[in-house]
C-alpha cells in the first residue's frame, strides 16, 4: 500500500502523555506521525507536558513537540499553530477532550481526526473518526456524528519498528518457556509492581526453568522499586524504557499485558497473550479478544490477585496447542498496515 506524496502539508496532533493516563495515546500518535512523515508531510505535536526522554525520541523522528506549559487559552493557540504552519489536518487523542473542546477547534479548522476507543461523548465534530478496537461497531456511532469512521483493528497504528519485521514468522516451541511482562509506559494501576511480587512468590518451585523479562516504562513511578526487589534473582531481567518494544515481543513465547496498544503489537508477532486489563476500555479490548480465540485474559485481576496470571502462565507454558492456537489467531487481526491505510483516507478525504 502506498500514500500519495503530498507537498509541505503538515499534521498536528493534539495529545498527553503522564503516569496517570500511560503513553499508549502518544505512541499510537507516534505511528500515525511516522507514516504521515512516509507520505512527506510534517509533523507538529501538542502535548500538555513530557518528559525528555520521550521529547528526544520524538524529536530525533522529525517531529516537533510544542509544550502548552503556561498557554491560558489553549484553544487560540492552536489555531494559530493552524495557521503559521500550513496544517492541513488536525489529530485528537484523548479522554480529556470532550464534545466542546472538538468542537471549538472544528469551527475555525477545516479537516479534523478524533482517534477514539469508546464512542461515550454526546457528539463528535469531527470529520474522521479512528476506532482501532477490534471491539468497535459503527452502530455506538450513530446520531452523534456524520463523519467518516475508520473502525477496527484493519486500522492499528503500528509504529515503524514494527513494520521492519511485519512478516516476521513466529515458531513455538514446545514448552514455552520465555514469558514476558509489559504494562505499558506508565502502568498508573502497579501491576508490574503486583506481578513481581506474585512471582517472587513463586519462582522457587514453579518458575526456575522460565526465563522472565519485565519491561519497565519511563513514567512507571515503582520503577525502582521493581528492581530492587529481583535484584538477585537470575531468570528475572529487567528492561527500562524501552525503544525496541518489538524485539522483547518476537523473543517471548507468552506475553502478559495490559490491553492497550501492546494487544495489536503482540497480535501482529502471533503471540500467545494473557491480557490484564485496566480499565473499562481495556476490559472491552480483553473480552472481545477472548471471546475471538486471540487471547486468554484476567479479567477482574484486582479482586482475584495475580495469582490468575501466574496459574495461566504455567498452564500456557505446557500446553503447546493452546499456544499455537492463541497466536495464529491473533495473528489473523492485524497486518501492520492500519497507520498507512489512516494516512490514505486522510490524503483522499474530500469535504
């Protein structure tokens, strides 16, 4: 699939990134950033804040952050933001922003994408909208917007990394025994933190033969604690703010994870999920992919504890044809190509 090139078009992206809403918005952003770039158009993105990791990283792929740090009226500069830089689409990515925030920067803006989860605001003023939940209907759309939707997982924003191996082939082993463990960039609910201490728990007797990697995000405010508490522990490895989020995917037989973003990531490599989810989004995400044969998922993990996890782990490790069936599945969802087929409905929109 290719995009048209187009010439000094630029995209905005309005949105946030805290330990308290996780970075899955942002990194979603990421991908539809990158292949807005692959098309020849520039990229600017409003954030209400960052840190600088995450800043660099973005800044080293072309795009331009701008901080509204200080701004008082948020709506008036972007619009001038609009204006100064020849945007041609606007991009917005968030629970905080409501029916009246999307409609303020509709009225003075001609062409503007909502990326949405959930459809729960009253209206939608927007031209676009992007659902990426295999969950996802047209129907919780109706009678609150007449724009365009772009719905399911045909559409997951992948970010580049995981284009470069999208044909990637995953074999499974017989026993799984490399489990890996990722709850997004900021994991605001501690699950890393509620995980590790299930596992030390069991380690002795029933996870001496896995090898174990844990990926801490940059915003994760546990992050030392974590390791302080493996520190010693040899099948355990921790991996801090990772850039190469698919490299940890592909090496893994089991994945358990939130079940945001990393879902279609994982989907994309065939891996045999365990889900965790967070929230109500996430619990929907969880569902459906269960429900579809793609996943197995924990999903009342806070009243049960982790030990659902573990137990899941140990019977997935042994049973070689759940796995395959579990991964080849998911594999079925998504093929990588959902942020270029975003960027195409985006060059071709016509009023």
């Amino acid at each position: 699939m290719h995009n048209k090139k187009i010439i000094l078009k630029t995209m905005l992206l309005r949105v946030d990134a805290s330990h308290k809403i996780g970075l899955g918005h942002v990194m979603r952003c990421f991908a539809l950033a990158q292949a807005w770039h692959r098309a020849g158009g520039a990229v600017i993105m409003v954030m209400r804040e960052t840190d600088q990791i995450l800043q660099e990283r973005l800044s080293a792929q072309g795009i331009r952050v701008d901080l509204l740090n200080g701004v008082a009226d948020e709506i008036s500069y972007i619009n001038k933001l609009v204006k100064q830089n020849s945007v041609d689409w606007i991009v917005i990515d968030g629970y905080q922003f409501n029916s009246n925030y999307i409609r303020s920067i509709k009225e003075k803006n001609k062409k503007v994408l909502v990326i949405d989860d959930d459809a729960t605001l009253s209206d939608y003023s927007a031209d676009i909208i992007l659902n990426q939940n295999q969950h996802a209907k047209a129907n919780i759309y109706r009678g609150k917007t007449k724009a365009r939707l772009l719905i399911g997982s045909h559409y997951a924003l992948m970010r580049e990394e995981f284009l470069n191996k999208q044909n990637w082939q995953r074999d499974f082993p017989r026993i799984g025994l490399n489990v890996l463990f990722t709850f997004g960039g900021a994991d605001p609910q501690n699950n890393t933190l509620a995980v590790v201490k299930c596992l030390i728990g069991s380690l002795v007797s029933e996870f001496h033969d896995m090898r174990i990697r844990i990926i801490i995000g940059g915003a994760n405010n546990k992050g030392a604690m974590v390791r302080r508490m493996v520190e010693g522990i040899k099948n355990i490895q921790i991996y801090n703010d990772v850039l190469e989020m698919g490299e940890h995917i592909r090496w893994c037989d089991i994945i358990a994870s939130g079940a945001g973003s990393t879902v279609w990531e994982s989907a994309l490599y065939q891996t045999p999920m365990i889900l965790i989810p967070s929230s109500d989004v996430e619990k929907k995400i969880a569902v459906e992919m269960m429900e579809l044969g793609a996943s197995m998922s924990c999903l009342n993990i806070h009243e049960s504890g982790f030990q659902c996890a573990i137990d899941a782990i140990l019977n997935l490790s042994d049973d070689y044809a759940q796995r395959v069936k579990l991964g080849q599945t998911a594999g079925k969802l998504v093929d990588g190509n959902g942020a270029t087929r975003v960027v195409d409905a985006l060059l071709n929109f016509i009023n």
